[in-house]
C-alpha cells in the first residue's frame, strides 16, 4: 500500500509519527500469527514434510530476504533523498542567515538597524523550522523502511488465515 506523500501527515509530525506506530504494531501482530502458525506446521510436518510443507517453508525464507532487501533499499534511497535535501536547506538558510547578519552589521540609522535586525529574526526563525523538519524526515524515512516487512506480514497473516479455514 502505497502512502500519499503530500497528504494531511506531511504538515504533522504527531500523525507521522503516531501513524508509524501504528503500523509497526500491525506488523507485529500479524508477525506473532505468522510464526505461531508456521511453527505449528513445522512442529506437525517433523522430520517428514509434505510437499506443501516444504513449499511453505521455502517461501519463508524467501519472504525474508525480500522484504529485507526491499527496506534496505528504500532506506538507502531515503537517506540519499534526505542528505541532499538537508545539505541544500542548510546552505540555503546559511547564506540567508549571513546576508542578514551583514545588512544588520551595515545599518547606518536606527530605523534601518531595527528593520534589519527583525529581518534576521525572522531568517534565524526559518532555521530552526528547517531543523525541526529533521522529526518529521525521520519518521518518513522509517515509513519507508517499514512498509515491505508490514506488506509482507499482513499478506502472510490473511494468507495463511485462509489456509486454516479453507479445505
């Protein structure tokens, strides 16, 4: 399941947040259903599997290395994506920050020099937003990393689910 990166969780980072916790704790329930039932069949299976068996416990394995595979690509990409983006922010709110530190140290009347400096003010204020952005990249960056091992999880949770009842 794909995210809406520009939806309503963009501007908070709560939402974010509580957003990831949430799915990690779907993740994690379906996970315990997972192993529980896969354990169970491996503990009837012994020493003599069935053909099913096997092909269950080797799409185990594989799940694994995919979903693992996955994330690690997406935190890669993710941190290749935020790297730049922070280098950037952080340049820019750099030279903003020393051009209004210049024109404050150049005032030449009282006005001017009470002008300037609430136009520092406000570049200094733009840097911290900057920064607290970093909450909110974090958690978007551990969404991603997430979401392959959550997909896999539930898809396996709903899979073998329908196993059990079925035939």
């Amino acid at each position: 399941m794909t995210r809406n990166a520009f939806g309503p969780a963009m501007f908070d980072p709560f939402t974010l947040w509580a957003d990831l916790a949430l799915r990690t704790t779907e993740m994690l329930v379906a996970s315990s259903q997972v192993i529980g039932t896969r354990v169970g069949q491996m503990a009837r299976a012994g020493a003599n599997p069935s053909p099913r068996d096997v092909k269950e416990f080797t799409l185990m394995g594989s799940e694994k290395v995919k979903a693992a595979t996955q994330s690690g690509m997406a935190v890669a990409a993710g941190l290749q994506s935020a790297n730049y983006q922070l280098m950037a922010r952080g340049w820019q709110q750099w030279v903003a920050n020393l051009a209004a530190l210049g024109a404050l140290a150049s005032s030449r009347t009282m006005g001017e020099a009470l002008s300037r400096q609430s136009r520092l003010f406000h570049s200094l204020a733009r840097s911290g937003h900057t920064h607290s952005r970093l909450s909110s990249d974090t958690a978007r960056l551990l969404s991603a990393a997430l979401e392959p091992v959550h997909g896999a999880a539930t898809a396996n949770a709903r899979r073998l689910a329908r196993t059990r009842k079925g035939p």
